[in-house]
C-alpha cells in the first residue's frame, strides 16, 4: 500500500466506515491541559507551532470557507499574536499552519480554525489536527478527526520511530487526552525530505 492510499485508509474516505463519530472541535481543548502535563511530567517544551489538515474542494463556497478561516485567525492575530500561514503539501493536502510562543493561544487557534470548518458544513474535510512538542527529539501529539482521538508520534531519522517514546507519551497522557487505543491507526506523518515537520 503505497503512501497515498495509507493516508486516505487513515484520515480519508475508506476511514468513513470505521469513524467513531462526527468531527467534534471541541476535542481540541485537552491539549490546553496536555502539554503542561508534556512539559512538567515528561519534560518536553512545546515547538511553538500546531498546524489543521484538511482536504480541499472545487467549489467556491469552499474556497470562501478557507478565506473565511484566514480572516478569522489575521483578526484573532491582533490580540494573541499568533501568525497564520495556508499551505499544501505534495500529497495535494492542504495545511493551515500557526506559529506562538503560547501553546494555549495555538490550541485556541486551531480550534477557531476548525470549528468554522464545522460550521459551514465542511467538518468532514478535516484530517488531523498536529501539535509539535521537543526533548532532545521531536514529538507530536496528532488528533484524527475522523477516530475522535489523539495518538502520539515520533519520527526519528531515516524514517524511523520511537515506538518506546510513543507508548510512554500513551501511558501519561492517556485519560487526560482521548488516546486512540487501536495502534493501527496511529499513522505517522513523516516531514518531506529536509524538513522539519509535518506541516512542512
């Protein structure tokens, strides 16, 4: 299975048949508590950035919906100074990215960003939800819309994981976020060649 039909199994349509439910945004506020059990407990800083995947439409109300995200997160910029960046990768996914040095202001962010989604209708479009955290290694906490659930992730070099790392990430942190409990469907989502994160 090739790496396309690997993301469309986990967040795309083949995984409609083994959603638990509808996308809910409001998920989003247990990583408000999460990374200061990440930082306090488990001893990893925060990377400063989030990013929301979702999956595009041709069609204008959608190419308005995604405008309508961009104004709400510049307007919100004003007051939390987080910085909002639209981007899409090489697999045709499309990213809204967003650089704090407060995590709160980014889980905030993130959810604004997905509840419009949500509300105009567009809730299905929405993959995943990525928050990037570091300790002598990178870690990501990456919530799937479409399992309602979080699972830890990773990447170490040469598209290797730290499977030790995750389960640890799993065991802490595991009733204060909904962690996925099938590892199948803990997907990584490696960086393109020479970049740092996901979203990249």
């Amino acid at each position: 299975m090739g790496l396309m039909d690997r993301l469309r199994s986990v967040f795309g349509t083949a995984a409609e048949a083994s959603a638990k439910r509808d996308a809910d945004p409001d998920d989003l506020w247990g990583m408000s508590t999460a990374y200061m059990t990440m930082m306090a407990d488990l001893g990893y800083d925060h990377a400063g950035q989030a990013a929301l995947c979702f999956s595009g439409v041709d069609s204008t109300d959608f190419t308005d919906t995604v405008r309508e995200v961009e104004d709400i997160l510049a307007a919100g910029a004003e007051e939390t100074g987080t910085t909002a960046e639209l981007s899409e990768d090489s697999h045709g996914y499309q990213w809204v990215i967003l650089t704090d040095d407060d995590p709160e202001d980014l889980v905030t962010s993130v959810h604004f960003a997905a509840d419009t989604f949500v509300e105009r209708g567009y809730g299905s479009r929405l993959l995943a939800a990525v928050f990037g955290f570091e300790n002598g290694g990178r870690a990501y906490w990456i919530y799937s819309f479409r399992r309602g659930a979080y699972y830890p992730f990773c990447p170490r070099t040469g598209r290797e994981r730290d499977s030790g790392a995750e389960f640890k990430l799993q065991s802490v942190l595991d009733g204060e976020l909904s962690v996925e409990s099938d590892t199948e469907y803990w997907y990584p989502l490696w960086p393109s060649r020479g970049a740092a994160h996901p979203w990249e």
